[in-house]
C-alpha cells in the first residue's frame, strides 16, 4: 500500500505556547484512522497542520509525496460543526457544489454534469430529498450529511474529519461511519479527530493517540491497551481520583 500522508517532526505553538511537539507519523491509502487523546492534545491542530491550514513551527507534511500545495484538490476536509457558520444563507445544493471548484477552476460556474454529481452525492448521504432546503433548516445529523456529500463531491483521495459525531443523531453517526467504511474499501485514506473512546474499537483500523506529542501510533488494539492509554489520560485519571471517582 501506498503512503498517502506522511508527517515528520511537527511543532505547533499558538502565541509562544507549544500545542504539539515532535510529532511524527505515516498513514497509509485504504485504511480510516481515528486521532485520539484527551481534550486540548493537540488533535484538531495537528489535522489543520496536515492541510496547512494553520502555520507551523518546524516540521513538513507530505501527501503521496508531494507537498501540500500541489495536492489540495485531493484533499477534502470536514471541520468541525461549532467552526460553520450555519445561519450564512445558502441551501444545500449549493453546499454540496462546492465540493466540484477546484475541478472547475475559477472562471467556470458549474453546470448539469456538477449538478447531476452534486445529487448523486448527496443521495449517498440520504440527503437529496433536502436538496433546496436551507442548510440552517437541517438537523445537526443531516448538516453533518450536506457537508459529508460536499467532501464527496470533491472525489478526493483523502478525508480529513474533525469531530464528525459530536451533536448528530445516532442514524447520522451510523451512516457517516458506513460510507467512511466503504471509502476506505475503495482505497481512500480516511482521518478522524475522535474523542468517544467507546467506539474506537468499532470504527477504526489504525488510531494516533496524542498527548501534545505523538504517544503512540499502532493498530486499534494495540492502541487501546490500558498500558498504553494510560500515557495519555493519566491526568484525566489523577483528576477523577481526586473528585472520589474510581476509574
Ligand atoms: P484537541 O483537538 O485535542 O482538543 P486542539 O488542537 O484544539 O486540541 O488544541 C491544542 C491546544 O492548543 C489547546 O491547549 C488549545 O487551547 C490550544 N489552541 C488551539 N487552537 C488555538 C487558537 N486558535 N489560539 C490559541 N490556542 C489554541
């Protein structure tokens, strides 16, 4: 299998304050990895540093080799529900157009071909039935799904996801996870910021706990071995112990 996303000795820091340190780790097309760790651990900054979205200390991100860049087209990422301005007035075909620009270009308004894309997308989403609605209208689980189907529209190779089931239905959840499934069999590189431990199991093949440095990369089952978990909620577990809470 081909490495699809290859990160090297990634420092972060927000106003002097260093959010990630020395983070390293490859990802291989064809499989979903979920990015776990405690609240603050630097998950969301290190799928924002992979998309240069924000700028970083030291260190250098790669896809299939190339730098960020040339690769943005085969990018397609998912923010997370409370970064959307759901109120801004546009309805969710539209939304899902979107996703069909950077093969457009700039100077070409999409037309039939993107249209008829656009609703397929959105079919696998179960969504096209809202396709004239307003995207504030929606449900937080059927938001989800539009923006879901916009990363679709792009026919990216990679989906970076920050936080995908936080405030959605459990029908949603079960869906996104579904076609997430059938995008990695396609052979797509699927990344996910996740905090709901109970469904790692479930959901991924691969996790990269964090910790504001990489704690530990491996399969799922290797990963969630008290031994190892331990490393990175060892202050959550000292906190628990102190409110009387036995873990
Ligand atoms: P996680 O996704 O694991 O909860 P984040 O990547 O959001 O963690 O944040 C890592 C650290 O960086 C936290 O201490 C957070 O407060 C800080 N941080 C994140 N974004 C910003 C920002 N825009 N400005 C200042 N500090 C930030």
């Amino acid at each position: 299998m081909t490495t699809s996303i290859e990160v090297s000795d990634l420092f972060v820091s927000y106003f002097g304050k260093p959010a990630v340190s020395g983070v390293r780790f490859s990802i291989r097309s064809g499989e979903l990895v979920g990015i776990i760790g405690p609240n603050g651990a630097g998950k969301s900054t290190v799928l924002k540093a992979i998309l240069h979205l924000i700028p970083f200390d030291k260190g250098e991100v790669k896809i299939f080799g190339k730098k960020v860049k040339h690769m943005r087209k085969k990018m397609a990422y998912v923010p997370q529900r409370s970064e959307i301005d759901w109120d801004f007035p546009i309805h969710v075909l539209d939304t899902v157009l979107i996703g069909t620009y950077p093969e457009l270009g700039l100077f070409r308004r999409p037309g039939k071909k993107e249209k008829d894309w656009a609703m397929e997308c959105l079919k696998q989403v179960g969504m096209e039935k809202f396709y004239k609605h307003q995207i504030g209208e929606l449900s937080g689980g059927q938001q989800q799904r539009v923006f879901i189907a916009r990363a679709l529209a792009q026919r990216a190779e990679i989906f970076l996801l920050d936080e995908p089931f936080v405030g959605i239905d459990m029908t949603s959840e079960e869906m996104i996870i579904q076609l997430l499934k059938r995008l990695r069999d396609e052979g797509k590189t699927i990344v996910v910021v996740h905090h709901d431990l109970s469904k790692a199991n479930d959901y991924f093949d691969e996790l990269i706990l964090l910790n504001k440095e990489l704690i530990h990369m491996g399969s799922t089952e290797t990963v969630l071995q008290p031994s190892i978990m331990l490393k990175a909620y060892e202050r959550e577990l000292t906190f628990l112990k102190e409110i009387g809470v036995e873990a």
